[in-house]
C-alpha cells in the first residue's frame, strides 16, 4: 500500500467539505475517483497534494504517518498534480519547461543547459515521448502540452501522479497516447489517481474505483464488470434513467439555412441547415473547424464567403450583436471565459441578454429583475442560495444552466451550444439534457458542438460530421453509431 488516507475531515467556514474519507493506494496502481460536482474530489486531491491541510485524519505513505504541510513537502515525498489547465510556460522549451525552478547549475551560478537537455531526452526516450527537448510549448498541441506537464512530474521522482480530467481537451487520437502511457507508468511501478467526468474512459485502465458523495466516502470497489450506470448511479445516491431523453419533438419549419460558407483555413463550402424543434450536432476532431463555422454565423468571426437565411431571408450577421438581436444564443465552449462575467452575480449574468425586459428610462428595475431571474432559475432548477452571488460560486454544472438561463430569458429562438458538458459530472448533464429536449420540444432550434460522441448519437435528430473543414458526411439518428461516424471524422 503506497498511500493510505484515513478519516480525512476538512471543513471551509462552516461548510463540510470532506466527512471521514478515506481512500488507499496500491503499487503500480491506476485509481478513479469520481463523484458529483462538489463531492468533495478536489478538496481531497489538494490535501494529497500539500495544498490543503486536513482539519482531522491521517496520510500514510508507504506505511509511516506524514504531514504533508506544503506543494513542496508533498512533491519531495514523490507526489505530483497535473491540473486540468495546464501550467507552462509558452515561451520557453520543453527542456526549459521541465526544469523550471530547479535548473542544474554549472559552476554555481549559470543553468546547465546540456545536462538539462540530456536529462530530458532520457526521459522522453524511456516512455517513448516523441517530442523535441528544444520545441517552444506555443508551438506543440494541447496533448503534447500536457505530455510536457506528466514528463515534468515524473523527472520529480513521482510515485504517485494525479490526473484532473486529463482528457478533457485532447482529440481521440491524443486521447489513445496517453491511455499508452499509462499502461507503461503502471508496468514501471508508478501508481495514479485518475479523476474523470467521462466514465467511459475508467473501464480501459482503470483498476480500482473510489466514489465520493457530498463529501463523504461511498465505496471503492474493483473496476472490473462495473458499468457505466452503476458508477453513476454511486455517484448521485439514486437509479439513474435512461440519460438522454427519447427524441419525441416534432420538426417544424427551416429557421436557419447556410450556403457555401467559407472562411479559410478553418472551413470551405459548408452547406446545411436546421429546423424549428431539431436538435443537430457536428462532431468531428479537434482542429475540423466546427467552433470557428458557429463563430462565423454567430458573427463573431466574417467569412470570406457563401449565404445564410435566417427565416427564409438572405442575411449577414455582422456582429454577435446582430445575431443576438435576431434571435439567436450562443452558449460558448468556455462558459468561464467567454459565457459568464465570473465576480458578477447570478442575476446580472441572466438578465445582461435582455436588459430591455428589466428596465425603464435606461434604469434596471432590481423588482422586475429578480422576478425574472427567480422565473429562469425554478424553470432550470438551478441550485444557488441568492441569486446576488457571484455566478463563480457555482458548480460547473449550475454555471451552464445559467448560461442557458440567459439565452431562454433573451427569447433565443436558435440554440448554438459549444460543448455544452464539458466538465460537467454525470448527474448535471442529464439535466443539461433534458432542458435541450425540452428547448427542441418548445419549438426551437439546436446546434451542438461536442467532443462527447455519445451525447451527439443519444440527443440529436442528425450529426454533421466536419474533417478538415468541410462536412464529410451527414448521419441520421436512427443510423448514426461511433464507428460511422469516426470514421468520417478521420476522413476515411
């Protein structure tokens, strides 16, 4: 047993955050931890990683109690975190990246940059890396990127490595590199805790699996013959139906209809349109040009080219300002960036869409404000204690229905989602779900942008599959399954 965590407690103010968890770790082991949005996963991680300390409980490592007081205590006790959002610096080389802040040193002062380089061409040689030590990390890929991240933690000595939703940017072919490279750190002895909203993933290497409920310890049980349901079903304390709902809506007339619209190089010719009460989904690979196509009709982005008709009428958005006006809501695949106004208020970020509805004389009417806002919230069932607090208080799930919330309140009558769910647990996006059904059953229009296939083939009425700019294939529901559509995906 490499790690052992016994009866942690950890409470912030008065809110409990962990309630006697415990979890242990074996050699060579890969571990899942997954629970809701607020279980408590991240809190225990940043115990384990020195970040936080215990209010009660013991760590053990390798059998002998530890204090793991600080970042730096836990890393010299051989163990690393790779963060979801990854922490390099751009401008400098994998080599340069790697050895940050513990440069060798040549003569005592100067960093030696060929042992440093060395060091790191070994490294990369022993797990088959192929990567240049002398790249500049703005010129690699997200998944090289975060090859850099696991190189780095492993020329630290780790013997336990913590993955944050390793896979939550990375395309499939990137996706398959790092299940490899797992498989290899488990068969040289390293063990890791994997932290994953995406349950698919735990069954390909997973050995063991710890769920967290509301921050208390559920169950850890072996990975094998568990299902995806039963892990979901541990993870919310109840039966979970059917996760996407049954495609019953019907299709009303063409709301939006594009023609050889162009924007070089992200995408050429693209031709398609959608419905009202149609949900539609574009899948394809990260780079097929699919965020920056919904960007250019939004009119966030011009194109060089090509029509769209917008209720039957020629039209050209010339900026989101325009499209919003005409009706139409863009729910961005960065919700914290570019979808919310973080230190405002849940309110503020509802009514900012339809400011006309709230006001008079130029003024908001905080009345008629919170009515609305309180009317969006019970529609979407959106968990928050006031509606005055920060919308960055929210779990991820609650964020993205106030995202929705938003373009509902500006009376969308087009749905532009761009990963909706993304890192988001499974028991909020069932209820994302289910809100998009409810949107299409009303008699509006969808589009979404996923990375998760199986949301594209379990909610829409079509996928549209994008390769290199261009749509490679079209795919009804009732014929629509990974295989065909990957397969279009990579071009084949």
């Amino acid at each position: 047993m490499v790690l052992e965590m016994i009866a942690i407690n950890k409470s912030f103010q008065s809110v409990k955050a962990l309630n006697n968890v415990n979890m242990n770790l074996l050699k060579g082991e890969v571990h899942a931890l997954v629970g809701e949005n607020g279980a408590g996963k991240s809190t225990l991680m940043k115990i384990l990683a020195g970040i936080y300390q215990p209010d009660e409980g013991e760590i053990r490592l390798n059998g002998k109690q530890v204090a793991l007081s600080s970042p730096t205590v836990s890393q010299n006790y051989g163990i690393s975190i790779i963060h979801q959002e990854l922490n390099l610096i751009p401008h400098m080389t994998v080599t340069e990246n790697i050895f940050l802040g513990r440069e060798p040193k040549k003569l005592g002062v100067f960093s030696n940059i060929q042992q440093m380089k060395k060091e790191t061409e070994k490294l990369l040689e022993r797990f088959d890396l192929k990567l240049d030590p002398d790249a500049m990390i703005a010129s690699l890929s997200i998944g090289e990127q975060q090859i850099v991240e696991i190189a780095k933690a492993i020329s630290m000595n780790a013997e336990i490595l913590i993955m944050d939703e390793p896979t939550a940017v990375l395309e499939e072919r990137e996706v398959q590199k790092l299940f490899d490279l797992i498989q290899q750190f488990k068969t040289q002895g390293v063990s890791i805790i994997y932290i994953s909203h995406r349950l698919n993933e735990l069954k390909h290497f997973c050995d063991r699996l710890t769920v967290l409920r509301d921050g208390q310890f559920v169950q850890t049980l072996p990975m094998d013959g568990l299902t995806e349901k039963e892990i979901a079903s541990l993870m919310v304390g109840r039966e979970l139906n059917e996760l996407y709902p049954v495609i019953r809506h019907s299709i009303g007339e063409e709301i939006l209809r594009v023609e050889g619209l162009t924007r070089k190089p992200n995408f050429e010719n693209v031709s398609f349109s959608v419905k009202r009460g149609e949900i539609i989904g574009f899948a394809g690979l990260i780079g097929a040009g699919r965020t920056e196509l919904v960007r250019t009709i939004f009119g966030d982005w011009r194109a060089d080219k090509g029509t769209i008709f917008w209720k039957g009428k020629q039209t050209e958005f010339r900026s989101p300002v325009d499209a919003v006006l005409a009706g139409i809501g863009f729910a961005t695949e960065d919700r914290k960036h570019t979808g919310l106004f973080l230190d405002m208020s849940v309110s503020e970020n509802i009514s900012v869409t339809c400011t006309r509805k709230v006001s008079k004389w130029n003024f908001i009417r905080k009345r008629s404000e919170g009515k609305l806002v309180q009317k969006k919230i019970a529609q979407l069932n959106v968990k928050v204690n006031k509606i005055t607090s920060p919308v960055k208080n929210l779990s991820g799930g609650n964020q993205q229905k106030v995202v929705l919330a938003k373009w509902i309140a500006a009376d969308s009558e087009l749905f532009i989602l761009d990963e909706p769910t993304r890192g988001i647990d499974v028991g909020a996006k069932g209820e994302i779900y289910e809100l998009i059904s409810q949107l299409a059953a009303e008699g509006k229009a969808v589009i979404i942008v996923s990375s998760e296939l199986p949301e594209l083939l379990g909610i829409c009425n079509r996928i549209l599959v994008m390769h290199h700019g261009q749509i490679k294939g079209e795919l009804d529901h009732s014929i629509a399954n990974e295989q065909n559509v990957m397969a279009l995906a990579a071009g084949v």
